[in-house]
C-alpha cells in the first residue's frame, strides 16, 4: 500500500501524552499528520517564545524526537539540555535549533519541516499556528489568569479558555489536514493547556465539525489538580463541546481497568485520582465509548502504553 492509499490519520494535542501515543502510532501503516499546540509559556520555550517571537517549540521537539528514526546520538543530542551556561542554563538544543532554522527558513513552519527531513521524522508535524500565541482562562469567578504555566497554579475552577492576539489565525496546512483526514485523534494530556488551546482557533473548530473524519478523543486515565479536579470522562466531553461543539468528537477511549492502590496514593499527594469512566452520560452525549486496558503498568507513574493505544487504533482504523 502506497502512502495515497494508507489511512489519512490526524493526530492534535500538546504535553506528555502526545509523544507517548506517536511513539506507537509512527510504524502503523498510515499516512500521519501532527497538529502541535504553540502556547507553551514556561521554561526554555516560553524565553525562546518572548526572546525570537516565534511560537512556543517545547511541544513540536518532543513530537519530532518521538517520531524520528535518526542515530540514538542525534536525537540524544537534539533532547540535550543545558545545565549551565549564562544564557543556556535551562535552554534545549533542540528548542534552539527549531528558533535558529526558524530564523534561517523565514517561518517556524518551515523550519520544523527542515529539522524533520534532518531527523528522519515519519509523518509530518505541523504547528497549531504560525504565530506566537498566549493562552488566557476566565475562572469560574469571572477572574481571567494569562499563560500556560500559570493557568493550573490558581487553584480555581476553569469556565473557558481563549487565545490572543486575536484574530487566532491556525496554519492553513494544520486546517487542511483535518478536512482531508480519515481518522482525527485528540491525544491525552492537559485538557484546558495543551488540548484545548488547539481546538479553539475557529478554522480548527469548524474543521472538526465538518470533517468527514472519526474524530477520537484518547480520555486521561488521572484527574489534574487546577485543570480537571472531580472530573469524569463526560466531564473532560463536556468541557470540548462547550468549547467547539456537540459535533465534534465522536468517540472516546477510556481505560477499563481498576488503577492499583499503591499508584493511586502516589496521585493523591498531588490530589489526583482516577478519571471515572461514567458510561450513561457518554451515552447520553450521543459519543461512542472505546475501552480498554491501555495503561503501562510497569512504568513508575501512570502513562498510557504505547503499544496498546496503537494497537487500539489499528483495529479503530481497520474496522
């Protein structure tokens, strides 16, 4: 099977449970496409973002290591971070690679596609947008908290989260892939920092109402104190739809399986606890529900298993 005959599959989201679920999905037989979030504002990203005014580049380096099939030296390289320096203590020479081929190539865009083709990447990685964006959420108590970072360090209850400057314009390339895809995949990972902020541009909003595609949301296995405290899978749902609309997902993956006792203390200490998988209200929201074991249960902290969410898809794909 050519890559023209292969499964057009979209994956969108941000933060640690992008690289895990590319990491399995990049040796599928399918034709793959990464939409990454930009509105990182912590960190190495987020001085490179205020610094070079490009988009934020934690996020698409760790989609491009997950997905690269270069030496073991070039990537560890690529992942390399600095310790000390005046200046470089902090900073990723991945991150700075992407600023420094962004300002060679003109765009960020173009300079992810040549860091891509340097590192062998499978698949094609695209960011949300081509601008630098700050992300902004209006707490339950009307109170607005700007930056990423900052966000889930108020303690409050989230009513929304918007972008600026606005107009939000999303990369056109991003808004294509959506409308040309088979299969849409929204990762696991922070929903109101690093899932949200990529379904909100409204080209990317509207593409995901329109699209012929399935459109997939992979549910957190664990809540996130100061994002999703007391949520449930339909509560993760709801706070999309709410956002982009009642016809955007179309189905959810949860975990199906009680999560040890031992790891459930550990979360506590960080007042998380298992997302409740509430089978009634998904039925109700009209969302297909897709279970499973899909957790690594050897890892130290709870992370989904790559081999098992990718394997899960396959049979998604081929059904």
């Amino acid at each position: 099977m050519n890559k023209n005959e292969q499964p057009k599959v979209v994956v969108i989201g941000g933060g640690t449970g992008m690289p895990v679920l590319l990491r399995g999905l990049k040796n599928l037989p399918i034709n793959l496409k990464v939409l990454v979030t930009v509105a990182d504002d912590g960190g190495s990203s987020g001085r490179l973002r205020s610094e070079m005014e490009i988009p934020a580049p934690g996020d698409v380096r760790n989609c491009l290591a997950a997905l690269s099939d270069a030496e073991p030296m070039l990537l560890g390289l690529f992942q390399h971070r600095f310790k000390e320096g005046n200046g470089l203590s902090g900073h990723s020479m991945g991150n700075l690679l992407l600023a420094a081929m962004s300002s060679l190539s003109g765009d960020f865009y173009t300079g992810i596609k040549e860091i891509s083709r340097v590192l062998s990447v499978k698949g094609e990685i695209y960011p949300i947008s081509n601008e630098s964006m700050l992300l902004h959420a209006e707490m339950e108590d009307g109170s607005i908290v700007s930056g990423e970072s900052n966000i889930p360090l108020s303690g409050k209850r989230i009513k929304r989260v918007f972008l600026s400057p606005q107009p939000a314009r999303a990369l056109p390339d991003a808004v294509k892939a959506i409308c040309d895809a088979d299969f849409v995949i929204i990762s696991p990972g922070s929903l109101y920092t690093s899932i949200l902020p990529n379904l909100i541009f409204p080209e990317i909003d509207e593409a995901l109402r329109q699209t012929k595609a399935k459109v997939v949301y992979i549910c957190n296995v664990m809540t996130q104190y100061g994002e999703t405290t007391g949520f449930k899978a339909s509560d993760h749902i709801r706070a999309i739809t709410d956002h982009i609309g009642h016809e955007a997902v179309d189905a959810i993956i949860v975990h199906n399986e009680p999560i040890e006792k031992e790891m459930q203390k550990r979360y506590a200490v960080e007042n998380a606890e298992p997302v409740e998988y509430d089978i009634e209200k998904l039925v109700d929201m009209g969302v297909e529900i897709i279970e499973g074991d899909i957790i690594d249960h050897e890892a130290p902290t709870l992370r989904h298993d790559t081999s098992k969410v990718a394997k899960l898809i396959q049979a998604l794909i081929s059904s």
